[in-house]
C-alpha cells in the first residue's frame, strides 16, 4: 500500500531522511519510535507531500506519489491524517467538521455525508456530541472527531503523527483505544508514536529510527524483547525505566 525506495530529505545541511528503504502491505500497521530529531514525523508526513524529498520515490497503492496540482489532491484525499494538533474548524460543529471533505472533495449529498459522519461519531464514541463545536470537547474527545474526520473520506491508508502528544494522561487511553479499533479492523496504518504500549498491542511491524535511518524493525516481540542494535537498546533501557 505504501513503498519508499532510496528517500533522501535534507533541511539544508540536516541529511533528515537517509536511504529509507519500507514497504508497508495493504492492512498492516506499522508503527514508527524512536528518540526526537530521528526523523520520524518526517518520514510520515513526506508519504503524502507535506515535506517533499530531494531524492527517491513514495509510491501509494501503486501509484508514483505527485509533485503537485489535481493529482496529488487527489492522492492525499486517498490519505488520511492525523496530526498532534488537532486542526478542527472552530466555527463549525463536530458533524459538520467531519462531512466538510466528503461533501466539497468526494462530492456526497449532504444527506449522504451527514448519515456516514453520523456513523463514524459512533464509531470513534462520540456521536453524542455531534451538534458541539471543538472547544466544548475534551482534548481526546477533539483528536477522536479528527480521526472520524480522517475516516469520512474513505482513506486506503491512515497516518498518525503523534497523535496523543498533546493529550492529558487520561485522554490518552480514549484515543489510542480508537486507534486500537481501527487497526483490528483492518486498516492499513502508519504511526509515529511514542506509546510503547500502544506499539506493544496493535503493530504489526515496529521500525527504529536514529539520525535519519530505519535502524532496526521487527515483530513487537521481538524488538522490545530481544533488541539488535545498540541504539535500540540504549533508547528502550531509557524509555522502559521510567
């Protein structure tokens, strides 16, 4: 579903991806750690173009990610994302922050739309508050509508971008149980996180990365049991005595 052969992105002189070499298979979750600065939100937002690469090449079920205009529109509709912040219209209610895309991109009827954002509320535990605007929600309640927003559009795959960063403890739990949902669901999913136990239940695949590199991915049992690299076992002997 999504394939990276021989990236490379600099910010100047900052060599920020190196060699990425990943295929990620059609319903597979990949979830991607590893210590600030290593390049991971990098990697997950350059599969839809919000950071473009010098050199390589993203391809997305098959298709040669675009460099610009109608056709990669189009490929990021085919994208679903999910940031740190939450990026919700503040004017607008939670039903309508999540039909928006569907009715002005995909060109569903408002009834159509309305009916499945209905049905993705309920998925993601908060049709309840459908009728609300974003700042009468809870910070994980907020990140949930961003999510159903994501799903509104029918995406073939799904990133996530830290997605529980900015979330109070007890928020965090709500969100990744959404994201734990959807990953036994089958949806092919890209996550750059920080939860290892998130990493632990749902990922199919865990990728390392340090400095710019995919130094290490395996099983979740294994890498958190049996780490290879030295990088991988001073950052989990940092991270799992805490």
């Amino acid at each position: 579903m999504v394939s990276m052969h021989g990236v490379q992105k600099w910010f100047g002189d900052l060599h920020v991806l190196q060699d990425i070499e990943l295929d990620v298979a059609r319903g597979e979750v990949v979830v991607v750690i590893g210590p600030s600065g290593s390049g991971k939100s990098t990697l997950c937002r350059a599969i839809n173009r919000l950071e473009t690469i010098q050199e390589g090449e993203i391809r997305v079920d098959g298709n040669v990610l675009p460099e610009e205009g109608k056709e990669l529109a189009g490929l990021r509709s085919d994208v679903g994302m999910v940031f740190q912040s939450f990026n919700l219209f503040a004017h607008k209610t939670v039903l309508e922050n999540v039909t928006l895309g569907p009715i002005k991109v995909r060109k569903k009827s408002k009834a159509e739309a309305d009916k499945r954002g209905m049905e993705l509320l309920e998925r993601v535990g908060i049709d309840s508050q459908a009728s609300k605007v974003p700042s009468q929600l809870s910070g994980g309640q907020q990140q949930r509508v961003a999510i159903a927003r994501a799903l509104a559009m029918d995406p073939k795959v799904m990133l996530f971008d830290e997605p529980t960063s900015a979330l109070d403890p007890e928020m965090i739990k709500e969100v990744l149980d959404t994201m734990v949902d959807l990953a036994k669901g089958g949806m092919t999913m890209i996550v750059v996180t920080h939860e290892m136990g998130f990493a632990r239940t749902a990922a199919d695949r865990v990728l390392f990365m340090a400095d710019g590199r995919i130094v290490e991915e395996n099983t979740p049992d294994e890498f958190f049991t049996n780490p290879k690299s030295d990088r991988a076992k001073d950052f989990l002997a940092k991270i799992l005595t805490h």
